[in-house]
C-alpha cells in the first residue's frame, strides 16, 4: 500500500467579493456576493514511502491547499485521504506527530527564543526521548551547520540561517515525511544550493518521503524525479521532467542578440517564429525536427551580423504554463462559478 | 502534560523580560489606587448610612484589586492575532498537541507572568503605606489563594474565548476594545461589588466577570465566608468549566472551516 493516498479530494472556499467603488462597500453592508472557488476539483494521486515529489502549479492552482490537507490542517469537502493508514484531519494530533512540515514563507521557530530553546521547546511538544533528541539534533546541527546559530534569538537570523533553522526544527521528532512547501522562496544561491543538498541527502540517505512545491523549476529539476502538475485544482500532469516536457512540445528556443540596429525591422526566419523581442534581442522558437540548431544558427550568422547567441530549452515555467492552458481548455474553461447569497 | 508545561515555562521567561511595562504598570496602578481610595474616602465621610462594606475593608478591596488588576485586562491574545493574519496559525496545527490546550496555556501564562510581576510590589508597598491589611484570618488565607487560581483561570478561559474569536473576526480589534468595558463594570476595578445597587446584585452574581477578582477579594476580607465563600469558590470553577467547554466546541467549529490567509 503506499504512504500516501489521496482520492476526489474536493475542497472550495467562500471567498465575498465586493463590488469597487464607495457604492459597491455600501451595498456590500447590507448583502454579500459570495463567489465559490474550487481549490481542488477531485485530485487524485498516490506516492510511494521514499519518493521525492516535486508538486508544482501556478499561484492559486491548489498546491498549498493539498499540503494543508494533507498535514492535517485544513479539512476538505469531501474526498478520501489516507497517509500512513490514517486520515490527517481526523487523527490530526497524533498524525502530525509523524510528519515534519516546513512552510517557507513563515516560521515554526520561537521568534524570541534562542534557536536551541525552540529545538528544546519542540523535544517536549513532540515528545521525542532525551537520547534520540540528542543524537538528532547533533546530526541535523552538523548537517546544516547550525553551530554558530543556536545562541542567537530567532529574529536575527537571516533569511537563509532561519530556513535551515526550519528545516531542523521540522525534522527533530525524526519523521517518516515531510512536506515542504516553497523551502527556498526568497533565498539567495549559496542557500539555495545548501537547502537543495540537504533535501537530496535526506531522501536518499535517510528515506523519507518529501513532497516538495515550489516555485523554483531548479529546485525540481536538481531534486525531483517524480513532478505532479496541478492547475484549477486538478491534477494536469503526473511523470518524470523529461516526460513532461516531451508531452508538452519539442520546440526549442533560440535567442539572437544583434551587432547593430540596422536590420531590426526585417529580422526573421521562414523556420523560426518570433516570441518576442526587446531592443536589440530577439527570441525565436523552433522545431529541431524541421530545421536543425546547427543550419538555423549558421544561416541567421550568414543574414545578420549577429553579436551574440544561444540555445535553450523552453524554461520549465513555459512548459507548465502551457500544460496549465491545455489543462484550462480541456476542462471547459472557468470553473469558479459565481453564487449570488445573501448572508 | 510535559509539553503544555514547557510551553507555559518559556511564555513565561519571554514575558518575564518586559520590565519596564511592569514598571510603568506599577506606577499606573499606585497612581489609580490612590485616586480610588480618596474618592471612597470621601464617599464614607459624607454618608453616614450604614455600608455593606467598612472603609478599612473597602481600602484593602481596593489595594489588593490594584495588586490584581491584570486578571481584568483581557484581550485576545496578540501573537495568536498575529499568527492569524498571516497565517502562521498553520504551523501551530502542525503540532502534536491539542489547540484549545495549547491557546489556554499561552493565555495563562500571558496572565500569571505579568500578574506576578506586578502584584506583589503593589501589594507591599500598599501594605506598607495605604493600610493595606492581610487575609482575615488562616482559612480566609488559603481560600484566597484557591480563587486567585480560580480568578486566573476564568481569566484564561475568557482570554481563549476572545483569542477563538479571531477565526472569525481575524483583526481581533474591535472584540478586544469591547470586552473592557462590561469587564471595568462588572469586575468590582471601578467600584467594589458589594456597593452596587440592590436590583442589580442577582445580575451580577450570576455573570462570570465578578469571579475574576471580586471573589478572592471578598474570600480575602472574609466579606464571603463559610457557606457563602464555598458558593462563590463552585460560580467560580463552575463558570471555569462552562468556558473550557464553550470554547473548546468554537474552536472546533471555527477549525473545520479554517481558511490560512496568504496563502
């Protein structure tokens, strides 16, 4: 059976909406339009104990929302979830027990405590025996190099000490799974590579399960091998990256910066269409199967003096923009729909 | 058990290191009991009718009341107010432990710590200069104490309830500037309870606002003794009980339909 299991969840919110303007807050006194938006319109999937999950989608798509299910936070309208056998908002205090769950965007240590009186501060809350605490703590301080933090109040941290402050904090009961939701928003590179490693390292060496959403397709790309796509609430996409981006398109993109101004108005070429352009910098797409990098590059160097240029893949937000389109047309367009009530 | 404890320990030592609130708080409320007791002062020099309270009693309520003030400054808990606006509140469902607990132990040591901190250099120094007197008598002593445990946790269980609130409320604002007023009224702070009129007595005997400090005062005075203090003692953990379970079926309430702001 696998640890997670996850069938037609369903979960909308209320969400009042007020027509702008000093008229539309006067009648919103008097009678509330409240608009229904559906954050998960039955999403189903499974995940196996020791997978890491890249679970991504634009803002708004429902990730969030799953994760908050999922450790128990929030309680959907109706579907089933079952996760180490049990369902997360019915036996929600002894089920977050056994899981670790990091919100990038906020803390879960003690704002004015030291870091070491916030580990010592959730030993208690979580129960964790004084000899496993020790022997954890010391492994996760040694690992995300925490020595020189655990004095300092949490407050002064900086972005990048605190998250790996977090990412202790989440794991000091030693839990089977975690959930990550956006752990290296707002990082700089060194962080970022440190979180990454950490993450990569956890999973294989130690087999927990991580389901990780972000925002940052390098995060996916450097950790994930398995990535969930979820769009309108609704689960667009289930497969590895390159699978993904096979399913969505072949094209590739080649972007051509010019030597001088004179031939901007009539640059093209009859195999490559133009995405954009800004000053002297052109973005085409193309299909490799049509015209080959090589003749396209060789040919664009014989028509323009060109100063510089290069071949990419479509980044991976394009590709899941585009599967997110495809996702919008084929459930029939808009799904939020609008409820007039009275409240 | 272990983990409410440790986190009632650490409130504790973050609240313990405003010190100069409590400083300024002492001043405020020295200033304020002097006030009161010229003003009753006056009132028991110009009336010759017979009180339902002596003046020497009247004047240690008063003192002791100062002592105890912040068991009637209720409001919903500001960091949980916080937690709420920016959804932060999320993590503390992530915890293994029971929210209602959890909220009721960061609202008791949210009181029991700045109460400490000030109750007793007031309650010395009033001894020392403005007559205050000690308990009348042992048994008086040790019920007193039993109610000032009943007062903090009333006090407690009504903070939960105004910090439960916030689900609904988020901003807390508005719940948190109206529950003073009934509070200042009903509480015996402005005037000592007995005083009140006749009409009124049944009213306030019944709200649970007079358990707060009213109670331990009068326990203190001996003004509700015997039968009478064993009935004020049972308002008191009775109306404890009644607002645990209230709050306990909100909160449960308001969690089913949680929403995390931010995202």
């Amino acid at each position: 059976m696998p640890q997670i299991v996850v069938e037609n969840l369903v979960k909308t919110f209320q969400v009042a909406a007020r027509a702008p303007g000093l008229w539309g807050s006067f009648k919103g006194v008097f009678k509330r339009e409240y608009r229904e938006v559906r954050a998960l319109d039955t999403v189903s999937f499974s995940i196996e104990q020791g997978e890491l999950v890249g679970y991504i989608g634009p803002n708004g798509a429902g990730k969030s929302t799953t994760v908050k299910i999922l450790s128990g936070i929030l309680v959907p309208d109706s579907g089933l979830v079952s996760v180490m056998g049990r369902t997360p908002w019915v036996d929600r205090v002894e089920y977050v027990g056994k899981i670790g769950v990091v919100f990038g965007q906020r803390t879960q240590l003690w704002w004015d405590l030291p870091v070491i009186e916030s580990f010592d501060l959730l030993r208690d809350i979580y129960a964790v025996p004084e000899n496993k605490y020790r022997a954890i703590r010391d492994e996760l301080i040694a690992m995300l190099d925490l020595r020189d933090l655990l004095d300092i109040t949490v407050r002064q941290l900086s972005l990048g000490q605190r998250m790996r402050c977090d990412l202790a904090a989440a794991l000091l009961h030693d839990p089977e799974l975690l959930f990550l939701d956006e752990p290296t928003i707002g990082l700089d590179a060194v962080s970022k590579l440190a979180v990454r490693e950490f993450i990569g390292h956890l999973n294989r060496g130690r087999g927990v399960t991580v389901i990780l959403t972000t925002h940052d397709m390098d995060d996916i790309e450097a950790l994930c091998r398995r990535v969930l796509v979820i769009g309108n609430g609704r689960i667009l996409s289930d497969g590895t990256l390159s699978d993904l981006r096979a399913s969505v398109t072949r094209e590739r993109w080649l972007t051509v910066d010019l030597a001088d101004d004179a031939s901007l108005a009539t640059f093209a070429d009859p195999d490559a269409q133009l995405i954009r352009q800004e000053g002297r910098r052109f973005c085409l797409a193309f299909d490799p199967k049509r015209v080959s990098v090589p003749d396209l590059i060789a040919r664009i160097a014989r028509n323009y003096s060109v100063h510089d240029l290069f071949v990419e893949n479509p980044p991976i937000e394009v590709i899941i923009a585009r599967i997110y389109a495809q996702g919008h047309a084929e459930a029939g367009g808009a799904r939020a729909s609008p409820i007039g009530r009275s409240h | 058990m272990k983990a409410y404890l440790a986190i009632l320990s650490s409130r504790f030592r973050i609240l313990i290191q405003y010190r100069a609130a409590a400083l300024a708080g002492i001043g405020t409320q020295l200033f304020f009991g002097v006030v009161r007791m010229m003003i009753f002062d006056a009132f028991y020099r110009s009336s010759s009718a017979l009180q339902p309270m002596t003046r020497e009693q009247v004047i240690t309520y008063i003192w002791l009341g100062q002592a105890m003030l912040l068991l009637t400054m209720l409001a919903a808990d500001t960091d949980v107010a916080a937690m709420i606006r920016t959804g932060n509140v999320a993590y503390e469902m992530t915890r293994p432990i029971d929210l209602y607990s959890l909220w009721f132990t960061r609202a008791l040591s949210g009181r029991a710590a700045p109460l400490l901190m000030r109750a007793i250099p007031i309650f010395l120094f009033a001894g020392l200069f403005f007559g205050l007197r000690g308990p009348a008598s042992v048994a008086a002593g040790v019920m007193f104490v039993v109610s000032l445990l009943g007062g903090l946790l009333l006090a407690a269980s009504m903070t939960a309830l105004l910090t439960i609130s916030l689900l609904w409320t988020i901003s807390g604002e508005g719940i948190s500037r109206l529950a003073p007023a009934p509070i200042f009224f009903f509480s015996g702070i402005a005037i000592p309870l007995p005083l009140f009129p006749g009409w009124l007595q049944w009213f306030i005997a019944v709200l649970p606002i007079r358990g707060l400090i009213d109670t331990p005062l009068r326990i203190y005075l001996d003004h509700l003794a015997g039968a009478d203090a064993v009935a004020a003692l049972a308002h008191q953990y009775i109306w404890v009980l009644v607002l645990i379970i209230a709050g306990r079926a909100i909160l449960a309430r308001g969690l089913r339909n949680l929403v995390v702001q931010g995202g």
